[in-house]
C-alpha cells in the first residue's frame, strides 16, 4: 500500500479513538463515599525516570494533586523530582520495598512520607534451611509481614504475617539447634541460587541472606546468580546437589522450568528453601515470601492517614504483566474501595 | 500512484509526520494541558538525554553503520560519571569529561572493530552493548561496593553541578534541552560544512566509491563511531543528573528509541541519505506521541500499539518511489 496523503490523515484519526478520553479531569477509580479520587493512573514499568515524566504529564494536566502512590520507591522519588521542578508543593508521596539503600533514606531525607517494605525473606530462609537440616518439621508455606517506614518511625512499624508468628515460634523453640553444626563435624554447605543479581531488591536479598549466614559459624554459604536465565539457574541448582551441598535455597526465575532439579535434590534428602517465587509443583521443603496483596493494604491504610479528608491520588505502576505490580494495585484498590466512577 | 511533488522533499515528509502527531495534541489536548507552555519545556528537558544519543546514532547510520551499544554505553559512562562524583570525590568537570572520554573510548573500539577488524557493524556494536553493559555493572566493585549496585548521592536532589544540569535557567528554558539543541547544531555543522562530514556521506553512500575518490574510509568511520561514543558519553551525564543517580541498569533499550527517531526523520539504514535535522524530527516525534498518550493517561497497552502504528505511518511516508 502506498500512502496517500487521504489515507495518512486516517492515521490521526484511528489514533484519537484510541487516546480520547473525554480529555476531561475526571477520576479514574474512586472510593465508595466519594473520599479518595484516582485521577491518574500510569505504568512507568518499575523504573524512577518514567515515574518522573509520567509525573510530569500528571501534574501538567491536574491542578491538585494530593498524593502519589508509586509501586516501588524509585518511582516515588520520581514523581517528587517531578513536583519540585514544577515548584508543586504540598504532595505526599507513598512507595513500596523500603531497602535501607533507597526507600528507607528517602524516607529519612523527607522525599517520601512512607514507604512499604517487601520482605527478602534472606534471614527467614538462612534459619529454616538450618532447621531444615535438623529434621525439624516446618510449614510449606510461611508468608511474611511487613513494615511501614515513617518519618515519625523510621525503625519501621511492623505489621506482622502468618508466616511471621510461625517463624518467631520455631526460632524460639529450636534456638539451640539453629546453634549445632554438622553431626559428622564441619560445616553445613548451603547453596543459593539467586535468578539475577541485576534489581536492587535482590542484592539486598543477597545481601541478608550473606549477612545471616555470617552469624553462624558453622555454615558456609555458597551465593550465585542465574544472570536472568533460567537454564543457568536449572544447572546451578544440579551443580549445587553435586558439590555436596547440604541445603539449598532457591529464588526461581521460572516456577515450572526449575521443578526437575528440584526433585533430584528432594530425592538425595537435600531441602529445598523456595524464595520469594513459588515452585510449580510440591518438590520443595518450605516456602517463604511476602504478600504484595497485604501490602498494597498496608499503603491503603498509610494513605488513609496521610489523607484523613480524602484527596485526590495519582498512581504510578508497576510492570503491571508481572504480578507484584497487580497485587499493589489490587491490595490500594480493595483498601480504599475504590471502583470505576459511574 | 506516486506522491505529490510537494510532498517529496525529506524533510516535508518528516514534518509531515510530527504536524500529524502535535494535531493528535491539539485534539486530544486533556483538558487544555497540551496548549501550556510548560508542558512543551517539560517535554524538551525529557527528551534531552534521548536527544543527544540519537544524534551520535544519526552519523553513524549516515556513514552505513549502526551502533546497538549506545545505551549500554550510557549506563557505562553514567556509572563512571557518578562514581567517579560520589564515591571519588572528583570536580564536577573532571567527572563529566571522563564520562564523555569513557564514551568515546567505547565507540572507538566499535570503530575499530568495524573499520579495521571489518567486523559486520550490527555484530561488532552487539559485542560492545554487552561487554558495556558488563563493565557498568562491576565499576561498583571498583568504588569497594557490591557489583550491580547504584551510586546514590546523600543529597536529596544530587550535588549542585547535577541540580543546575537537571533544571531550568535561560527563559526558562531546560538546560538539558538547550544542550541538546546546541549538540544538534553541531552536528548539522559538521555533515553539512566540514570536510570529514562529507566524507561520511559518500563513504555511507558508496564505500567503494568514496574509497577510489581517495577519501580515507577507516579514519572517517573512526571518527563518526568515536564522536558516537562521545555523545553517548554526553548524553549520560545529563541522565544521571535528571535520575539522580548512577543506575548500571539504565540506558536498556535506549538504542532502539535512538534508532527509531533516526529513521523516522527519514534517515536511510542503508547509509548516505538524510541529515541531523530529520533525526531531531523524528526523535519530536516521538517524543510528542509519548507525551500526548501520557497527558491522556492512556493504558501502556495501548501506548504500545499506538506508538507501533505511528512508527509504521512514518516508515511508509519515508518510503521513496524509485
């Protein structure tokens, strides 16, 4: 087909069907008594400088705004560089995963108002590993909490899980065999096999799992990454089982594709600790991850008392495929009960 | 059925193609915010760093090449930048100029393996983008941090150098931006008024040919992957000072995005044929379909297929009836 200018102006045309939204200010998603108004809501795929040009448009279009919520805290800070260059004062800003590196400071240094912490789980799964090696029976499945970083609590207030009592129960009960090295002598050998070291969350995964470890004298840790692939991460877990590794832990990349080599572990008597990304069969010894539903509640709830009259909220997503940026969405909306105007 | 003559010329087409996509704006203008001055500032401060690394893009496709490591280069050289700031203590214009001398020094190399080794340019770049990538990643290693993580500044907004850089001064105007807009005259200067420039139109047109007219054809492909790199350098400076920090993720696909506005300005891949001009074109272009569908808070999926569809209607304005 050769173009015409006549069938070129079509172009536009098609376009505005897709782009029109009444061009209009009106809310996107909004609460049941009318309190909280999502005005904008854009996918800026985990990544700070697309939360601030996506803040850009939002500010651009809305003459109030009263708070971002961003899925992660990158994007949060984003969005408030957004607001500072446009000299737009008096937003709050809410993030999600609070690493001590990122949120956490930027918490501390007044750019967010509060930020959510999404669990490695790294200390969690060094401990059960341990018990694991002991024959102590465990849950399959141990969802943990989470906390809220505040500027009036920058410790975090924590906000517990099911897994969370469970695990304060066992590190209770067996605190002495957490402490008992090998019965044949040595040390235990543990393997993780991380999917990639390339987000930031990871390394600090990496990072409490490494820093736990170091606690025990008695335990070598053996820490490696798939680079994102996960044929690398098939081979890493065999390689692991043939080096003679007592343990293994395990953030799979893929739920299904990691299965196999789960099993031959499981069948040598070597647990398996899943982090983080289920498994896609029962060839595993424990689970342990957070709630990406409990804490898009959590950021509900912090928003409620950051906006106690309500406001009007732009959010700023995820890579809303992947399912932590659905659930942070679903856990804000079911919170607020917030559902499409009328 | 062959097009209008009025319609023939590149840089009419290449316009053409933005005048569609600001009238898409101006319809769907979201309650007025398309009409704002500071939404059109705000959208050549975004655009800056993008900006600068299509016009490293554009010479080298001008001279029959292609260059797929200029955003793992970025990453690379934004990393240098930052770390060298942060974690060394350096000058500000120490710092940026050896980020900008670690750029160039990446695209000397893909120069190098084009030029001398005659490697096929898609390939030779390809190694480059993940051995840049590589590097980038490790220099936290260097600075006695943990591979793969980012420089973060202890000031909220980064030091000073990068908060001048990052806003706005002259009437306004985003000093990204201008630079920018300075690199692009620049440039424009240099295919059109110099020597070299020339050469690397006929060495993109017709090796062979610029080969027998005596021109020097390793030294001019040297030249346009090297001032590539520099600009790739250029261009990470000004990303690290707008996302306040070195991230060794950034820059991922960013060639791509460099590519596109290349080719939509009208820009031949195969080499020779197009200028500066029509890549800061289409590099508008672009960057107004963005913005139009962001103001519009249109869902990403859609964004997806709108931007596709503009790229194609671009594509297809550019074809030439032989």
């Amino acid at each position: 087909m050769k173009p015409t200018p006549c069938r070129l102006a079509l172009t536009p045309l098609l376009l505005l069907a897709a782009c029109d939204r009444g061009g209009s200010a009106g809310p996107m998603l909004v609460s049941g008594n009318g309190q909280f108004r999502v005005l904008h809501i854009a996918e800026a795929q985990w990544k700070g400088d697309r939360g601030r040009t996506e803040m850009e448009s939002a500010l651009e279009r809305l003459p109030r705004i009263d708070l971002v919520y961003a899925h992660n805290d990158p994007m949060g800070r984003g969005a408030y560089e957004a607001c500072k260059q446009k000299g737009r004062a008096g937003i709050k800003f809410v993030g999600i995963d609070a690493l001590p590196q990122e949120g956490r400071k930027f918490v501390a240094d007044g750019v967010l108002d509060a930020s959510i912490e999404y669990p490695t789980c790294g200390a969690a799964a060094v401990d059960l590993a341990l018990l694991a090696l002991h024959k102590i029976a465990l849950p399959k499945q141990l969802i943990l909490g989470t906390r809220v970083f505040t500027k009036a609590n920058p410790a975090g207030e924590p906000i517990a899980g099911p897994g969370d009592v469970m695990l304060a129960a066992l590190r209770g009960e067996q605190a002495a065999v957490l402490q008992q090295p090998p019965p044949a002598g040595g040390k235990w050998k543990i393997g993780m096999a991380q999917c990639t070291n390339d987000e930031p969350w990871r390394g600090a995964m990496n990072a409490d799992i490494a820093a736990r470890a170091k606690e025990y004298p008695h335990v070598e840790l053996v820490l490696q990454s798939a680079d994102d692939d996960t044929e690398k991460q098939r081979t890493l877990v065999r390689q692991f089982i043939e080096t003679g590794c007592h343990a293994i832990l395990l953030s799979p990349k893929e739920s299904n594709a990691l299965v196999a080599p789960c099993k031959e572990a499981m069948a040598k008597g070597i647990p398996v600790i899943v982090i983080d990304r289920k498994l896609g069969s029962d060839d595993f010894t424990c689970f342990v991850g957070g709630d990406n539903l409990a804490i898009g509640k959590a950021a509900g709830e912090e928003i409620k008392r950051l906006l106690p009259d309500g406001g009007n909220i732009v959010e700023i997503q995820g890579l809303m495929t992947t399912s932590p940026a659905q659930e942070r969405h679903q856990g804000f909306v079911d919170e607020l009960q917030l559902a499409r105007p009328k | 059925m062959t097009l209008p003559a009025w319609l023939r010329p590149a840089p009419v087409r290449a316009l053409l193609a933005l005048a569609a996509v600001l009238l898409l704006g101006c319809i769907a203008n979201a309650g007025g915010a398309f009409f704002h001055a500071a939404t059109h500032f705000g959208l050549l401060d975004a655009v800056g760093s993008a900006g600068i690394l299509a016009i490293g893009q554009c010479l080298v496709i001008l001279g029959g090449g292609i260059d797929l490591s200029v955003g793992s280069v970025l990453a690379f050289s934004g990393m240098a930048f930052a770390g060298l700031m942060l974690e060394g203590g350096w000058v500000w214009p120490l710092a940026a100029a050896a980020a900008i001398a670690a750029g160039t020094a990446c695209g000397l190399l893909n120069g190098v393996l084009v030029a001398r080794a005659r490697i096929q340019p898609f390939l030779a770049t390809l190694a480059t983008m993940v051995i840049a990538r590589g590097l980038a990643r490790w220099l936290p290693e260097l600075a006695g941090k943990d591979a793969n993580s980012k420089f973060l500044p202890v000031e909220v907004s980064g030091p000073q150098a990068w908060q001048w850089l990052a806003g706005k001064s002259w009437l306004g105007l985003p000093n990204t931006g201008l630079l920018f807009l300075l690199v692009a005259a620049a440039a424009t200067l240099f295919v059109k008024r110099t020597v070299a420039g020339r050469h690397l139109l006929a060495v993109g047109g017709n090796e062979e040919a610029a080969r027998l007219a005596g021109i020097a054809v390793v030294r001019t492909k040297l030249l346009a992957y090297g001032l590539c790199g520099a600009c790739s350098g250029l261009a990470a400076v000004c990303w690290v000072a707008r996302d306040v920090q070195g991230n060794p993720a950034a820059g991922a696909m960013f060639e791509l995005d460099a590519i596109a506005a290349v080719v939509i300005g009208g820009t031949s891949l195969q080499g020779g044929r197009g200028g500066i001009g029509l890549a800061v074109i289409g590099l508008f272009t672009l960057a107004y379909i963005d913005k139009v569908l962001s103001l519009n808070a249109v869902p990403d999926h859609w964004r997806l297929v709108v931007r596709g569809v503009i790229i194609l209607a671009a594509v297809l304005l550019q074809e030439r009836r032989r």
